[in-house]
C-alpha cells in the first residue's frame, strides 16, 4: 500500500533529511586518507545523535552500525568497520534518520584525493543519473520513467545499473512501498501521484550490474571487483514538480 503524505507529514520527512543531509556535508570535511570507516560511523553516529536524531540503520533488521559505507567495488550497505580510506578511493555513504518518528534518507559518493579519470567519470555520471530520475517524477509519469531515463543513459556511457537493489517510499518507516527500480520501460508500472515520497538511488557500476554479497550477510561487492557509485535523494512529488527532501 502507497502512503499519501500529508504536508505535516512531509515536513517532518524533510527535518529528518536535512540533518541526514547535514551529516554528511560533516563526514565530507573528515573523510582523509587513513581514517577507518568504523570512525566514519562513529564521528556519523554522534552528530546524528547531537541532532536529537536517531540513525535509522542501527539495528534494522539486525544491521549492526549506524551508518552504510561502502569503499570501490562495494555496491551498498558497507558495514563500518577496520578498513582505512585511502587516497585514490571512492567512498559512498548512505545515511537514514529518524527524527519525530520520520525518515529521511540520502547518499553521495566521495571521491579521496586524486582519483582515476574512470572513477570520476563513474561518480559524476551516476550523480547525473539521480538528477534525471529525479525530474522524471511528475503527477502523471510512469514509475517506469523513472527507471527507463537513468538506463537509458547509464548504458548510453557503458556504465550498468544494479538490478538487485532499488529505491523505496518512505516516512513513518524507513522502506514503503513502492519499490523503485533503475532500470526498465517508460509507460509501465503505477502513475506518480502528488504526495508520494520515494528514494531515487541509483547503484551504477563500472562493469557488469551483478552483485555478491558477502559472508556478513549485508555488504554487496560488484561480481567483477570494478568501482561502483551512488547518490541518493529522498523527494516528494508536487503540482510543481519534484521536491528533494534531503538538502542541508
Ligand atoms: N539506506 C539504505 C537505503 O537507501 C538502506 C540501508 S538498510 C541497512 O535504502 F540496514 F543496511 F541500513
Ligand atoms: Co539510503
Ligand atoms: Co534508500
């Protein structure tokens, strides 16, 4: 069932994403080459928690950190840990907060230091990718628009789209329906309705879209070992057209 926000509503989803937003506008000034991700999440944790905020992944379905990070040729849900940063790496960090009882929930890939021309180029397509998905959510389009625009131009670059993953509603809790995925058809699946809050999130890979996942049952690794990217917004439709939630 697709929830309908309020305005209330939609304004308590947006208290949650600009501190989510703010978090890692943060993480970006700290993020050096040597630093752990496990410091990552804890430097994550506490100024979530000094936003009188709580990290929506702490726990989730027994996910044990309070953020995702993921390093290279990890896809998404990176478990913080012993690995260090280093220079030429790029680094996705996916943060959700709960705020009064509502999430938001946004991503940016971060390039350290000087990186390859390939993993630029990834990074700055796939953020393209999400803009464009993100102006395909008009009242009338398709879901399917959404995903047929950033395959469309993911694969027009050689890149790949994840299949395995997809965007989601959300609000009161931290997955709804429905699922959004980044690929597919323009003209199917359901029609966009003002009101709806959905993730746009796309995962693009270097090489092949196939994943692993790891033995600790969360972080997903490219099948190939390339680099992965992702950037993430949370938006609501609006008689104006799409309205991110997510801006610190
Ligand atoms: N934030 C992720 C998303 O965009 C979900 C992470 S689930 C977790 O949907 F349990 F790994 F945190
Ligand atoms: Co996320
Ligand atoms: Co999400």
């Amino acid at each position: 069932m697709i929830n309908i926000k309020t305005q209330e509503e939609i304004e308590l989803i947006r208290a949650s994403g600009r501190i989510a937003s703010k978090t890692l506008d943060y993480l970006a000034t700290k993020i050096k080459p040597g630093i752990t991700t496990e410091q990552l999440d804890q430097l994550g944790h506490q100024f979530i928690l000094d936003n009188c905020a709580k990290p929506s992944p702490l726990n989730y379905r027994g996910y044990p950190k309070s953020l995702c990070i993921s390093i290279n040729e990890e896809v998404v849900h990176g478990i913080p840990g012993k690995r260090r940063i280093k220079e030429g790496d790029i680094l996705t960090i996916d943060i959700t907060v709960n705020k009064n009882g509502f999430h938001g929930d946004t991503a940016r890939t971060f390039m350290v230091g000087n990186v390859s021309e390939r993993a630029e180029k990834l990074v700055e397509t796939t953020r393209k990718s999400m803009y464009l998905g993100i102006n395909a959510c008009k009242i009338g389009a398709y879901l399917g628009d959404i995903g047929a625009t950033i395959q469309n131009y993911i694969e027009s670059l050689g890149f790949s789209v994840v299949r395995n993953f997809v965007g989601h509603g959300i609000g009161r809790n931290f997955h709804e329906d429905p699922q959004v995925p980044f690929y597919g058809k323009k003209g199917t699946g359901l029609r966009l309705k003002e009101g709806m809050v959905l993730t746009i999130e796309p995962m693009i890979n270097e090489g092949t879209w196939e994943v692993v996942i790891l033995e600790d049952g969360w972080t997903s690794v490219t099948k190939d070992g390339l680099l992965s990217a992702q950037f993430e917004h949370t938006i609501v439709i609006t008689q104006d057209g799409p309205d991110i939630l997510t801006l610190s």
